[in-house]
C-alpha cells in the first residue's frame, strides 16, 4: 500500500520550514521533505556541518535569521518527519509523491500537500556568458554562504535590483576586487535613497548597509548600464560593458569599454520553480511582475487543485520575508482543514500573516517593477551565442526553427533538442520565451512553456528498481510512475 501522510511540505527553505512549524503547532504531523541535508534553502543556507563557526556576525543577517527560524523549528521538530536529502520526482493531481534518495525511491501519498519549491535564477544570455567565470548571483550566494571561498580576484557584477548590492557587498567582505556594479534599471537608491513610503526598514536596511559600504569602498553602482559581452578562450579574462537606453535597455555599443576580470556575476531576478506544481496539474498564469509563470491561488494560498497549496518564490517571486508569511497561512489551514484547530481559531493565527503580506505586497510592487527585464536585453546575443547550455543550441538554430515555423517553445524544443538536457529547459525556457515574444509578437501565453517530466530530477535506474510504496498507487510500476505526471 502507498503510505499516507496528514500533511506533506516540499522544500526546508524559509517557505517550507513556516509551513511544517504552524502546522506542527496547531496539532498536525508533518512531513518535510527537502533535497539538501541541512534546512535553511538558498536565502538562510548553511555552511556543511563539518565546519565551525567561529565569528557567526561574519555570515551576514540571514545567517542569523535562518538560525532563528531553525531555532523555531527545533521546538517543534519532535512532531515533524523530516526527509532531508531527499528528492521529489514528480506529484500527481491526487497528491502522490515520487521522491528518491540515494539507491533508494518511493511513493507517498499526502492528505493535503504543501508545495514550495523556490525559484532558479534568470540568467541572461551574451556573447560569452557560458564561459568559466561567468556566474549567477545564486551560485555565487552558494560559495559565499557555505564554502566562504573567493570565486575571483576581480569582479563585475551586472544585473538588476537589490540582490546585485547584497552580492557585490560579499564579494567585497571576502576580498575579491569589485571592479563596478551594473544596474540595468535606474532604481531610486542609485542616488543612496530609498523611499519613506515603502516602509519594511528591517528589509531595506540590509540594503541601505551594502550600498553604504559599496559607496564607501569607492565601488560605482551605475545605473542603466550592463555587461555587453564576456571575453575569453577557455576561461574568462575580461568583459565589455556600457550604458543601455534607459525604456528598453537596449544596449548603446557606440559607448561601450572594455575591463579585465576573472569573475562575472548577473543577477537578473529569479523565476519561480514551477514543475511541480504543474505536473500536480495546478492551473498557472503568466505574470512577469511575480517571475513568469506562477500558479492561481486563493488568499490562504490554495490551489486550484483540492488539498495542495503552493508557498514562497515557487508560487511568485516575493522574497523571503513574503515567503515565511505564505507557509505560515498554508501550514495553519491545512491544520484547519484537518480539524486539529477550529476556524476561529485558524482565523486568529493567520491574521498577523495575513496584515504583513499585504505590508510587503505594496513593497514588492515596486521592487519588482524596478527590475522587470525589459526587452533591449534580448539584443545582446549573437547567432552563435547558446541559448541551450545543455545541449549547445545556438540563437542561430532557435532562428532557423522558428524560420521552418516553430512558433512555441514546444515547437523550438522538437527541432532543437532545446531544454532537453539535465535542466530541463530552467536555465533556457523563460529567456528564448521571451525571445519568441519579441520575434512573433505573440503573447507569453500563446509561446507557451517546455512541459516538464517526471523525473525532475536525475535519478538512478537502480534506485527506481529499489521503489518502496508502489503498491495501490496510481502507477503499477516504477516505469509508469516516472512516466506519469500532466499532459
């Protein structure tokens, strides 16, 4: 028999953790389930247990937050089921869950179902941006929090919003050379003022400590401009940047200069990691502001799909202060929906969440118009730039599918093998979607997404043969399973 649970959370990131720990409180038994070995996602990441802290300040505030909320989650943990280095493969309509781990795989069924599954970053491509050098702000964030290693000498660091200002204060801490910080947009603090009327000074604090020392360290922060070009045989030597026009952002190449570095860093935004909420069959909407596509919910963040909820950047970028409110509503009402506490009672414990989302919604507003890509970016790539890393798809083929009449990225990925690799299309799909828009004058809707499959993830064949729980699910073997999910 597949086993059952009360109550399923996907993801230990802030989200994840808010969402196990009310449920918890309110009388459930949750069931964790999170691919790294240690709590905490990308934002309240740790370093490996085998390394001491020995000047914690050192690791910046979301250190600390994050050891608060674990702090939080160990009152608790006697009451949750935590699965950590565990994968989920795949989620069916009927809340069956796919997960494996190590030579090991198995189906579990959720009662109710907790999705929040983070967000990848958005890179965005040009001549060069595959070369070794050349990182996103989240694989830099990984290095810093966990390894505290200085990926370069010299650095360039281009992008939009605030996370460029948090990466390039780190790169500065640790002693790399922070040559300039690029901001596509012209955001209000590139004058060093953020608006009274935002409010949240917890949040833009951090903010206004690194640009402070960014300011102090003589590091420019230059708004409309970005980087142009990455330069380099076998690794990165050097990189070419400029302004851009300050409504498309397309670049001015006639102003453009060259610098030498061994380290690039884009941090363009993030999009919302989606693939499970889709393949559970949960209606979504394309709105750029939250990321791209994101999934319907309701207030209490319910889906379209009875008994799953979806929480956090998977659901829509908001950041993590607007990700630990949405667990915490989740994690209540599915406790009200089991009956562990009453309506009135739910009612009162989501009331706080629910007065600070509409808080940070007014903030996040903003921020986010700041950073929405504009399309002149799309006119940095070359014919012979990647558009797929993974299977080495140029603009140049995306061009001749489109030419043989691809109009979707359905389309482009069956001429192209586009977003057929190891990603499955998350490094890809949202940059040549983008693409297609601009070249077809089609909406977002009508390009479409690369569907993704089950697994989600890389799995062994011997660990799907190992597969635990089959019996009486929807799925009468291992193959079927994997081959389940959304049309």
């Amino acid at each position: 028999m597949t086993a059952s649970r009360p109550l399923v959370v996907i993801g230990g990131g802030p989200a994840g953790m808010a969402s196990a720990i009310e449920a918890a409180r309110a009388g459930l038994n949750p069931t964790l389930i999170d691919e790294s070995l240690r709590l905490g996602g990308q934002v309240y990441r740790q370093p490996p247990e085998a390394f001491h802290v020995a000047d914690a300040p050192r690791l910046g505030p979301d250190f600390a937050r994050g050891e608060r909320l674990r702090a939080e989650f160990a009152e608790v943990a006697d009451r949750v089921e935590l699965l950590s280095g565990t994968s989920v493969l795949g989620v069916w309509p009927d809340r069956e869950i796919l997960w494996a781990r190590d030579e090991r795989s198995g189906v579990l069924r959720a009662e109710r179902l907790i999705i929040a599954g983070g967000a990848y970053d958005r890179p965005v491509p040009f001549p060069g941006w595959t070369l070794p050098g050349v990182m996103t702000a989240g694989g830099i964030q990984v290095l810093l929090k966990t390894m505290r290693v200085r990926p370069g000498q010299r650095a360039l660091v281009a992008g939009t919003g605030l996370l460029i200002l948090n990466v390039a204060h780190r790169l500065h801490e640790l002693g790399v050379e922070v040559a300039c910080v690029l901001d596509a947009g012209d955001p209000p603090w590139a004058c060093g003022e953020f608006p009274s009327e935002w409010g949240e000074w917890d949040f833009l604090d951090d903010a206004r400590v690194h640009l402070q020392d960014l300011t102090s360290a003589g590091i420019p922060l230059l708004p409309n401009h970005t980087i142009f070009e990455a330069h380099g045989r076998d690794e990165l030597n050097g990189a070419t940047y400029g302004p851009v026009d300050r409504e498309t952002w397309r670049a001015l190449k006639d102003r453009q200069q060259r610098i030498d570095v061994d380290l690039v860093v884009e941090g363009f935004g993030f999009v919302p990691n989606t693939e499970l909420t889709t393949l559970a069959g949960c209606r979504h909407h394309y709105t750029p502001e939250l990321g791209g596509w994101v999934p319907l919910r309701d207030d209490l963040m319910q889906t379209t799909i009875s008994g799953i909820f979806a929480v956090g950047d998977g659901a829509g970028i908001g950041g993590v202060l607007a990700a630990l409110e949405e667990g915490r509503v989740a994690g209540i009402t599915a406790a009200e929906q089991s009956g562990t506490i009453s309506p009135d009672e739910a009612e009162r414990r989501r009331a706080g969440s629910l007065e600070r989302l509409r808080s940070l919604g007014a903030m996040r507003a903003v921020l986010n118009e700041v950073s929405r890509l504009r399309p002149g970016l799309l006119d940095l790539v070359g014919p012979e730039t990647l558009a797929c890393r993974c299977e080495e798809v140029t603009f140049a083929e995306v061009q001749e599918a489109m030419n043989q009449g691809a109009s979707d990225l359905q389309a482009v990925k069956l001429l192209t093998r586009l977003g057929m690799g190891p990603c499955q299309g998350r490094n890809c799909a949202p940059q040549v979607g983008m693409h297609l828009c601009r070249a077809t004058g089609q909406t977002p809707e009508a390009v479409g997404r690369i569907n993704p499959r089950p697994p989600v993830k890389p799995v062994t064949l011997g660990a799907l043969a190992a597969m635990e729980g089959i019996l009486g699910s929807a799925a009468a073997d291992p193959l079927d399973a994997v081959g389940g999910g959304a049309s």
